[in-house]
C-alpha cells in the first residue's frame, strides 16, 4: 500500500491566456479556405510553446474507453488521444495529430523511450505496460472506468523490481490543442478550468505547475503502487468525490470480464474474437445505444497524404456489420440499443434520412479543417465533421433493412414503430434506386451506378418482403409490385454489372474496373458461391486486386483517372481482406481462406488492435483506430471458419511479411 501524499502546486503561477469553453467553436482566422472550399480554422494567438517530434506510429497505441469516449495510449507511455466529455469531442490532448504542444500526457521511467512489453489484463481492456530499464522493472496500468459518473482515467504505477527513477507531464490543452486552461488546486485536487468545463487530478506525488502543465519526479520501489486519477467534470461539480483508483480497476476489470465472457462464441480463435469483441463494445456510444466507426478523426491512409476523415460518428452501413458480429456471438443487449436509437434518430425526419449521424442522433455534421494542426506525421489536413452525411449512398437503406431482418430472425421482437421506420428505408429506395450515387465507398468524385449500391436495393426488396410475409401483411398488390422490382434489380444488376470480357461483376455499370464489395454478393444471397460467375470474380480481384496478398477496396488511379476525386493513394483495406477470405471458403478454398485469415491476426499490433489500413511494404497500420470495420470482419470470418471445422493449423505457414508485422499479440 502506497502512502498518500498531499498533492500541492509550487510557488509558480499561471495566468492562462484565455478561458475558454472547450465545446466552443475553435477560433477563425482570417476567414481562409483551404482549396476544397472547406472552412479552415486557424489557431488564436495562445499557442506559443515549441513542441516534442511525435515519433509514435499508428499501430504504437492502444486503446482505453468508457463506452462514452476513449484514449490512445502509446507504446513511450503518452497519451496523445483523449476527447472529453464524449467521442466526438474536441480532443483536450491531440498530440497524435501534432506534437506535445497540443496536449499530451507522458508518464514513463525518466531514462526510457519505449515499453519492454505490454498486454491486456486477461478479458478486459485495462493496459498493462511494463518498463524494464537498468534500474528495475515497473509496470503502469491505465484505464477508463465504464459507468462511472463522469470520463475518468486511472494510472497506476507499480514498482516489481529495483528502484526505478519516473517522470510525468500532465498537459491538456484545450480545443484540439490550441490553448491551455486555467490552473488552480481545489482542496485535494489539481484543476484545470476552461469555460464550464473542468479537469480534475489527484496524485499520490507531488507535482508543480511549469509552462502550464502539471510536471513530477518520482522513484517506484518493489510493492510500492502511485496512483493518478484524471477526470472531467462540469466546473460546477470540481468538490465531486473522486472514486479512488483501487475501486476504479475492481470496477473496470469486473464489468469487462462479465461483459465479454457472454460470448457464445467457441473455436480456435477465441481469445482473438474476444479482443475484437471488447473493442466494438468499446466502441458504442452507452448513453444512446450508436455505434462509432472509429475513435479517431484525420489519422492518414497514406503518410504525408490527404486522405484524412472523422471517423467518430456513426455510419449505419458500418453499424451494420458491427452488429453482425454481436449477434452473431450472442451480444444481444447491444444489438437492440442501436435498433432503438436507430428508430428515434430517422423517424425524427423520417422522409430525410442520413447514410450517418452524430452519436446522439445529431444530423449536421459540418466537415471542418484545424489550421493549426500539422497532422499525424505531417499528414494535413485535419478535419472534424465529416461532409459525407448529406451523401446519396443507395446501398444504406438495404443495409439496414437486412441487419434488421437477422434481429427479428434472430428472435429479437420489432420495435413499436420499426414498421414505419422500415417503410421509410423502402421508400428511399424506390424513390432513388435508379440514380446514381457515391457508392460504399463515398467517393467524391462523379456519382456512378455503383454496382454495390444496386445489390443492396435488391436485398432491401427482398427483405422487405420477407418482412410483410413475417408480420403477415395483407397486401397483396404491394407484395406483388415489390416482387416485379426485384426481378427488375436483379435482371439489371446480372445484365450490366459483369463484364464477359474480364469475366468478372465490376465496380460499376460499363466499368472495367474491380472492387472489393463484390465479394459481398453472395453473402446477401443474390448468387450462391458456385455460381461460376461468382468464382470467376472472386479470382480475379485475389489475382487484380491485391498488394501482397492483402485487398485493395478498389484502384485508386489506374493511370487514367481517380475513380473518387481524392488525390493521393492509400493502403490495402482490411476488411476487404477479411472479405476475401470469407470468399475463399464460401467457393470452396477453405484452407486458403484459413491462411489468409492467420495472415490477418498476424496484422494486429501488440495488443491486439486493427487500424483501417494496412500498409504491406512498410508493415505499418494506417486510416483511423481501432477500426470497427476491421474488428467486426474479423469475428465474422472467425465464425464461419470455425463452424466449417477450420483450425489454427494454418499458423504453421508463415507468410512473407515486413519485420515490423512479426509481433507476438496477447
């Protein structure tokens, strides 16, 4: 047991160049633009310190949250991702997307640089980092508490062996970075105030305040434990009692193991399906039931490049397949809280419905670019809000309409109102099913008669009617006009979609070009996987669509043209790889299927997470993190490939990949 010491501020003081609310909008510049049109925010003039080099890589971080926000903790013991009070925030430590000047919080021995070895604790999401320097080893453990009453972060730091000498600089800043609070202790506790909003600290070490950060020098013993416990809270409630950090990680380590230890799931992959499991959990929303595609926003799909979005929304699509996972490990609670907010959020405007919303059900999203920021790896811009919410994707509504089909199959009862809000996804797809639009993969370049798209208006047809014939529904000359359209789809999409000469479904009507949804087809149950025009297709994008082995959404540029009005490339996808092989074993290749997917865990970092992307030549993580794309592809191809009797017996081959990929994952 640790002694508790008094936490006290030294003599400095600080004066904080301004109080500002960090909700607030970021302060304009002079009005400029970047060459898109967007509104380019610029920096006020409180941003002044020189900033630390960022030296960690995407797949450096692991990932703590309390199903209302989340932290990036890095491999060197920073945490350079926390937005505050919720998901989409703005981020109070944002040096992931810029350097230590925009908030940063480092607690590390003071001779080291980067962790010796970090894990999960068994079946939770508590982080367990241990330094081995020529002093001693420590351990630091780092969480978020689910449930608690406001977001809080717990680190504990834990002497094993040898006297070991700590460091730690504790340095929100506010706005995304762009200007410190105002400091000041209240009883007990350090405080950081900015408008309404405050942050909390208690230590068990003295700190001091120095260039407006909370700064202390420490040595850890053998059994000796240092708790820090940081907290947001409204600037009215700073005299809230702060649980204290043993209860914290009783508390964290009881509901992660009672949470995923309900998974149905049995097979050879079981501790990489629950990893995957915790971290789609850890991305819902708990206060609505929403479900998050990211927690990150602007993290580059290519380094130095400009593809960079907010991913901290929620998009129905991606929900979608999220859910697939739980439901399809038996995480049922889950599954009908998004269905419920689902419900509330479209039938508010059920005749205007969005491809995505903010976590609470918001519908303005405007898509906006920090000046001030340089970019994870200099990679600008970055961007919060994201434009594609007013997007016309036609492949949305059969989306949902068919997650919504496997939850009432499932025997999970209809909402009340899920007729009305499945009669409005209906209409949108009758109204619209014939235009053009930007498709799976959002591409801003010309709309296009995606061939996805047109897929998914089938299967929202057809599980439309299988939901009349469900309930009952008397209607025969509806049933019978909806049956006449998915003949209609479906001679359309056999007919203009694949192309003799490649012999192969393409991206789109007279296109020649593959994509990767394709491998979707037969999942929806538009074509069985003997088809020969479905294994004719599977091969060539394994043989046209691949960059060592791992999948490629689509050619970015074939020489010609960008097919989505980006410049730049980016990396192989991994959920498309997943698809490929959920394709392998669907044709028959399950051995493959099973090697490839080996391939795939074998991608995750050190603790178990999957970004976006995947970079094969360098062996780097890219796109925003954790992804729950990635995470929600590999549960699901987990599942198939254990229920057809596949074994980890494909281990024993070891693909050729970049060293930095050969990490043993806990």
């Amino acid at each position: 047991m640790s002694q508790k010491v008094v936490v006290h501020l030294a003599d400095e003081t600080l004066v904080s160049c301004s109080d500002v609310d960090p909700g607030a909008a970021p302060v304009l510049g002079t009005g400029a633009k970047d060459v898109a049109g967007h509104r380019l925010l610029r920096p006020g003039p409180d941003l002044k310190e020189e900033g630390t080099t960022m030296s960690q890589q995407i797949q450096d971080y692991a990932l703590i949250g309390d199903l209302r926000t989340a932290a990036l903790v890095g491999s060197d013991g920073a945490i350079d991702w926390l937005s505050v009070p919720r998901f989409d925030s703005p981020a109070i430590y944002a040096a992931l997307l810029g350097d230590s000047r925009h908030g940063q919080w480092t607690l590390a021995p003071a001779a080291s640089h980067r962790s010796s070895q970090r894990r999960y604790r068994t079946d939770t999401l508590i982080l367990e980092t241990d330094w081995t320097t020529a002093e001693g080893l420590v351990r630091v453990t780092d969480l978020m508490v689910p449930g608690a009453e406001t977001p809080t972060i717990v680190r504990v730091v834990e002497g094993i062996s040898g006297t070991v000498a700590m460091r730690t600089r504790i340095a929100p800043r506010m706005g995304y970075g762009q200007r410190p609070p105002t400091f000041r202790r209240s009883k007990k506790q350090l405080v950081a105030v900015s408008g309404g909003h405050a942050l909390s600290l208690t230590s068990d070490v003295d700190l001091c305040l120095v260039d407006a950060s909370w700064m202390g020098h420490f040595v850890v013993s053998p059994g000796q434990r240092i708790c820090f416990t940081f907290s947001y809270m409204p600037a009215s409630d700073v005299q809230r009692p702060i649980q204290s950090a043993d209860t914290a990680v009783a508390a964290t380590a009881g509901f992660w193991t009672k949470w995923v230890n309900r998974s149905t799931y049995s097979g050879p992959w079981t501790s990489e399906v629950k990893q995957s499991l915790m971290i789609l959990k850890a991305l819902t929303f708990a206060p609505t039931g929403s479900i998050l595609a990211a927690a990150t926003t602007s993290l580059p799909e290519t380094i130095g490049g400009s593809r960079n979005w907010d991913y901290r929304y929620s998009w129905l699509r991606d929900a979608t397949f999220t859910l697939r996972a739980f439901l399809a490990t038996g995480h049922v609670d889950e599954v009908v809280a998004w269905r419920d907010w689902l419900v509330r959020t479209v039938l508010d405007n059920p005749s205007e419905p969005q491809i995505m919303y903010a976590i609470d059900g918001a519908s303005h999203l405007p898509e906006e670019i920090l000046g001030w920021l340089p970019g994870h790896a200099g990679s600008a811009p970055v961007r919060i809000g994201n434009e594609a919410a007013k997007q016309q994707q036609n492949d949305v509504w059969g989306e949902v309409l068919d997650i919504l089909a496997e939850v009432r199959d499932s025997g999970v009862p209809n909402h009340p109102d899920q007729a009305t809000l499945e009669q409005a996804l209906l209409d949108q797809i009758q109204a619209h099913w014939r235009e053009p639009d930007h498709g799976l993969w959002e591409v801003r370049g010309p709309r296009r008669h995606f061939l996805h798209s047109k897929l998914l208006t089938w299967v929202g047809i057809d599980r439309a009617i299988r939901g009349h014939k469900h309930l009952g529904i008397e209607k025969p000359h509806q049933l019978a006009r909806l049956s006449c359209l998915r003949r209609t789809v479906a001679r359309e999409i056999v007919e203009r979609g694949y192309h003799v000469g490649l012999k192969a479904f393409t991206q789109s009507y007279g296109s020649a070009k593959l994509d990767a949804s394709i491998l979707l087809m037969p999942r929806y149950g538009f074509l069985p996987w003997h088809d020969d025009r479905v294994i004719a297709t599977v091969d060539a994008i394994e043989r046209d669509l691949t960059c060592h082995g791992l999948v490629r959404r689509y050619l970015v540029d074939d020489g010609v043209d960008n097919i989505d009005g980006v410049p730049g490339g980016e990396g192989t996808f991994l959920a498309t790889s997943f698809w490929l092989a959920d394709a392998l074993h669907g044709i028959g290749r399950t051995d493959d299927a099973a090697a490839l997917f080996e391939r795939l865990l074998g991608l995750r970092n050190d603790v178990g997470l999957l970004s976006e992307e995947y970079d094969p030549v360098t062996g780097n993580h890219l796109g925003n993190t954790p992804q729950a794309f990635s995470h929600a592809s590999l549960v699901t191809t987990a599942v198939a490939l254990s229920a057809s009797g596949a074994s980890t017996s494909a281990r024993d081959v070891q693909p050729d990949l970049p060293p930095a990929t050969r990490r043993k994952v806990a």
